[in-house]
C-alpha cells in the first residue's frame, strides 16, 4: 500500500509538471498576440463571450468535454483527468499575469512567430508528459483517443482535426486568431504524438527493478 501511495504522488507530480509546461506554453502563445492554440483560442472566445476570465473559460470548456467523454468512453477518465480539468486553468492565469509585462507590438514578427512555434512545441511537450503517466486523459486528449479507436486514425490526424473544429469555435465567439493559431494546428499534435511516445519508453525504463 505504502509503494502505491508513493507511485501515486510520483505520478501526480510528473501529470503537474507536464500540464504547467504545456500551460507555459499557451500563455507564451498568448503573449505573442499572433494567435493561441486551439484550446486556447476556444477559451478566448468563450472568456469574451461570457465575460470570465482566460482559466475560468479554459476550466468550464473542459468540464464540458469531460462529460462528453464520460459518456462516449470513461475508460479514459482517471486521477490524471481531473488534474487536467481543474488546474491547467490555474496554471494558465499564473503563466498569463508573469508574461503580462511582455509588449508584443514592440517585438518584431520573427521574434512573435517564434514565441508561437515555442509556445506550441511545449503545449505538445507538456501534454505528451502527462499523457505517457497512464493515469488517465485529459478531456481533449481522451477525444482524440476515442477518435482514434473508432476510425484507427492516428493521433496526430485526431488531434489536428480536433484542433481545427477549436479553432472555427472559437474565432465564431469572436476569439483571436493568426498565424500562430495555424503555427498550432500544424505543430502540437506531432510533437504531442511524438513526446507521449518518448516519455512512455522513459517511465517504462524508470519502473523496472534494478
């Protein structure tokens, strides 16, 4: 019992440390003003929409998509899904009020393209972490999960399909939108496939017995 609780612990540290790398990397989208991610472009909209904040839209979007995932597969619905739902929220507003200061209309655009394709490439590191923990999904990775398994696509066809449908959502609520939203369609679900794959080998070479 006592090495489950710390092999518990252990994973919920790593699924915290992945969501606050792929948090990271939304505000720094954010901050580029060059567009956001596809989660992060829904949230915008529904935050102008309904007059919340960035997190507290990010939060109720997954709550949503939670429960359509709890109805087409809760085999996907674990410790690490709840972590998703309730805190990446809280990361992003942190990560959002330390890049505050960041002026983005007096960065050149290569500087700003730049920021979207980091920010992008984390927002795919960060998930392929949390995801490679086994201790469940978050609502949009569980999506493109159940996806996969019923039209044996591959993960990075779902998650760019997924991310478009975002995407179109958001912009109809008035979200920002630009080349960095394009810069994520393109990037987060390649580099998300190819970092869940990494980090499962990882763990799997962490937890064989000396």
């Amino acid at each position: 019992m006592r090495r489950q609780i710390i092999q518990l612990l252990r994973d919920i540290l790593i699924i915290e440390i992945g969501l606050m790398i792929s948090s990271f990397g939304t505000a720094l989208f954010y901050a580029s003003n060059l567009g956001s991610g596809a989660m992060a472009t829904f949230s915008d909209g529904l935050h102008r929409v309904a007059g919340i904040t960035y997190g507290q839209a990010n939060m109720a979007a997954n709550i949503v998509l939670l429960l359509v995932l709890l109805v087409l597969d809760r085999r996907y619905i674990n410790v690490g899904t709840l972590l998703c739902v309730f805190t990446i929220g809280l990361w992003v507003d942190l990560f959002n009020g330390a890049l505050a200061w960041v002026d983005a209309a007096s960065l050149g655009t290569a500087v700003r393209i730049a920021m979207s394709v980091v920010g992008s490439a984390l927002m795919g590191l960060g998930l392929g972490i949390y995801v490679a923990v086994g201790r469940g999904l978050g609502a949009l990775e569980g999506l493109v999960k159940v996806v996969c398994g019923k039209t044996g696509c591959s993960i990075r066809i779902a998650k760019i399909i997924q991310d478009a449908t975002l995407v179109i959502l958001g912009i109809a609520m008035r979200a920002a939108c630009g080349v960095g939203t394009l810069i994520a369609i393109v990037l987060t679900g390649p580099v998300l496939q190819e970092s869940c794959k990494r980090f499962e080998r990882l763990l799997a070479r962490l937890a064989e017995p000396a």
